[in-house]
C-alpha cells in the first residue's frame, strides 16, 4: 500500500488529514471501469482517460476510499504526489515482466 504523507493537513468532516493511504492493489476491473465511465462522462476523452489528472483523482479517491472533491482541496503539491503516486502504480502495472500466454491449441 501506499502512503502519501501531505505536506498540508486537510480537515474531512472534522478530522484532521495528515496522509493518504492509497491501497491501489485492492482496486478491481469494477472501479476501473467505474472511474472510467466518471471520467468520460465529464468530457475527457483520448486514448486512456483514465491517466488525465481528473481520471488519476478519481482512482486516487476510489482506492483511498474519498470523494474527489475532497482530494481536489489538496494543496497543488499534495495533490500532484496522489495522482503521480497512482500513475506509477499505473505504468508499474503495465510492465512486460508479466506473462501473457498466447498458447491457441484446444
């Protein structure tokens, strides 16, 4: 899991927020999509949505379990931490040492 430490403290419903867990390994295809859907839906479009700033926030906020209205009240330097913290999760994932098997035989 991740943790991002804020150089900022925010205040959720009256509790002082001094770090940001970001268990991004728990998310599923479900909240992908989901945030997918979200994304697309406010007018990003593109190749992969899903890697603007707004659709980095919005898997940032699933995983951390926020809304991202709440996250968007991050100082710029904190919130650029999550949403990068999230895309290297992103670009890690995506890395050739996994297997794909290409085996057709029936």
């Amino acid at each position: 899991m991740t943790v991002v430490k804020l150089r900022n403290a925010i205040e959720i419903d009256g509790k002082e927020i001094k770090e940001i867990n970001l268990p991004l390994e728990n998310l599923t295809g479900k909240d992908v999509l989901d945030a997918d859907r979200e994304v697309r839906s406010k007018g990003f479009g593109g190749i992969d949505p899903l890697y603007t700033q707004e659709g980095l926030s919005i898997l940032a906020a699933k995983a951390a379990k926020m809304i991202p209205d709440d996250l968007e009240r991050l100082s710029m330097f904190d919130f650029m931490e999550v949403t990068g913290q999230v895309a290297l999760f992103l670009v890690r994932s995506e890395s050739p040492s996994q297997e794909i098997s290409t085996n057709t035989e029936n």
